[in-house]
C-alpha cells in the first residue's frame, strides 16, 4: 500500500536554530498538509498546499513557518527560528482530492522536533 | 468553529472486553466524521468514516454511526484485541483540513 514517508523520525535542535522537516507525499496525490501534535494535546492543522501554494492555513502557522515543494517529489516544512513551544511531533499528509467527505487523507508516521 | 471532544485515556482492558470511546463534536454545515488510529511506532491511519447522518462507518470489527441528534460518532467494538493497543483519534472535516481530538491511548492486555 502506498505511503506517505517521513524524514527525521526525531530531531533535536537547539533554539533559534532553523529545521526542515521533510515528507513524501504519496505519488499521485496533489493536495499536501502539515499538522502537529504537542505532547499531550490535540493534532492540530498547519497548512495545506496545492499547485504550488498554500491553499489555508491556521493561526500557528505564523511567519517562522513555511513550506516547499522543492522537486516535485519532497514536501518541506521549514522552521526558521526554533523557539521551546515548537516542541511537537509534526505530521504530514496528503491526499488526492481537497474534499474530505470522500476522499482519506494518508497520514506519515510523524517527525518528533524537540526543541532544547 | 469546529470542535471535538473525545474520551480520554488512557484505558486498559482485558482481551474480549468491550470498547466504546466517546466522541462528541461541534460543528457548522455538514462535516464528515473519522476516526483514525495510531498504532505504535506508526502514522495515524484512518479507521473509519461517516459522511452523512445516521451513517455507519465500520472496519476491523470496530463501528461508529454518526449521530446528528445527540451530535457524536461513539467508537465501539464488540471483543478488544491485543492488536487494538493503540491511540485512537476522532475526527471531522467539511472542508481540507481535519479537526481532531486529543486521542485516547488503549492498551489491551492478554
């Protein structure tokens, strides 16, 4: 079964410090998210992306925050400047339509950012 | 906007036991209802889904029915595995984006 894969599985990384937590997206998807997940909380959304740009996104995801599809391939999501409460493990998604009455959104195995 | 709250955990059972999680939303319009579940060491994977009122979404033996009037999709499964050790999450979208729950942890034990 196809799936949507996840680079780093864990990162720890020192405030300020930037990250660029990577994901591949299923192939013949066209719609990409992020979501996260800090400990203890609920998964939340970040973003979405489709054609090439940000089609919404939630009020977390402020201007340190950005995402790429760089190769056709890789789906990014950038951190410029790490800050303790980004501490989270980040998910990303994708699927093949944007409705989600009929369509399923395939989730990856998440990206643990500690942040230190 | 959208909300949900589900049961939380965690909860440890005995194999064959009986497993209801509670999920309960708040929404606008006409949102389609998950539950997704997150096996160790593993993605989040959906379980299950309703579209519409009075649907019932079901695999692996678990169920939910998507219940406008009380506005909940209860999980249940009827005899709990060891296999079914895992976070379960409810979930609704009407549009791109997912709102979750805060997951439940259940551990099943032989």
């Amino acid at each position: 079964e196809p799936e949507v894969t996840q680079t780093p599985s864990h990162q720890v990384t020192q405030m300020g410090q930037e990250v660029i937590l990577r994901c591949v997206p299923i192939s013949n998807h066209l719609y990409f998210y992020w979501y996260r997940q800090i400990l203890g909380q609920k998964v939340e959304f970040l973003v979405s992306f489709y054609n090439n740009e940000i089609s919404e996104k939630s009020e977390i995801f402020d201007d340190q925050f950005s995402v790429e599809r760089p190769d056709g391939s890789n789906f990014t999501l950038k951190i410029r400047s790490t800050k303790l409460e980004d501490s989270a493990m980040y998910f990303c998604a994708s699927s093949f339509s944007d409705r989600t009455s009929g369509n399923t959104i395939y989730f990856g195995e998440g990206s643990w950012l500690t942040v230190v | 906007g959208n909300s949900v709250t589900q049961m939380e955990g965690p909860v440890t059972l005995s194999e064959e036991a009986f497993l209801t999680i509670n999920c309960t939303y708040t929404a606008t319009g006409y949102p389609s209802l998950f539950w997704y579940v997150q096996y160790p060491g593993e993605g989040l994977q959906l379980l299950l889904k309703a579209t519409k009122a009075d649907d019932k979404g079901s695999n692996k033996g678990f169920e939910a029915t998507y219940r406008k009037e009380t506005t909940s999709f209860h999980l249940e499964k009827g005899s709990v595995q060891v296999s079914d050790s895992a976070v379960y999450f409810c979930a609704l979208g009407g549009s791109e984006k997912l709102v979750f729950g805060k997951g439940m942890k259940l551990t099943v034990n032989p």
